[in-house]
C-alpha cells in the first residue's frame, strides 16, 4: 500500500520550502550556526522527510502519524522563522 509521495502537493509545498530555509538560513549569522539556524533546518527538512516516510508505511494508520508528526514540524518552523524575523527586528534596533 506503498503511496508515492510526489504525486501529493503537501510533499510539493514541503520540499519548496525546505530548500527556501536552507537557502534563507545561509546568511544566518556564524553564531547561529549551531543554534536557531540549525533547529530551523531541521524541523523544515522533517516535514517533506516525514510524508515521505509515511507514504511508504505499509498500514493505513501509521500514515497519519508520520503526517501529523510533519505537522507539528510545520508548525515548529513556522514559530522559528517567526523568531528569526523578530530576531533580525532586534538586531537593527537602535
């Protein structure tokens, strides 16, 4: 009961927008390297990465998990660019 995870747009969007982190995260500055940068980009790449590895589970309930667990890492990276975007408010305060 293998799905194939490019046929769904969720997947589609998912991957888009983790290359958009990843390239949006490369000027993050090198003190953030092992801190927000680094959280970010991997709570994006768990998105796409968790679709895909529920639409290869063979039950039909473990692919809702996997898509649940990638909406909760939806949700986590859309807090840290909320953060990042503050952040960078803070830094160019007077």
């Amino acid at each position: 009961m293998a799905r194939d995870p490019n046929k769904l747009k969720v997947f589609e969007l998912a991957d888009q927008l983790m290359i958009n982190v990843y390239r949006a995260t490369q000027r993050f500055p090198v003190a953030e390297r092992f801190g927000i940068q680094s959280q970010l980009r991997r709570a994006a790449l768990s998105i796409p990465t968790n679709v895909v590895e529920g639409c290869a589970r063979q039950t039909s309930r473990e692919y809702p998990r996997f898509l649940s667990i990638a909406l909760g890492s939806a949700s986590e990276t859309r807090y840290l660019l909320d953060v990042s975007q503050r952040w960078a408010c803070w830094k160019t305060a007077p």
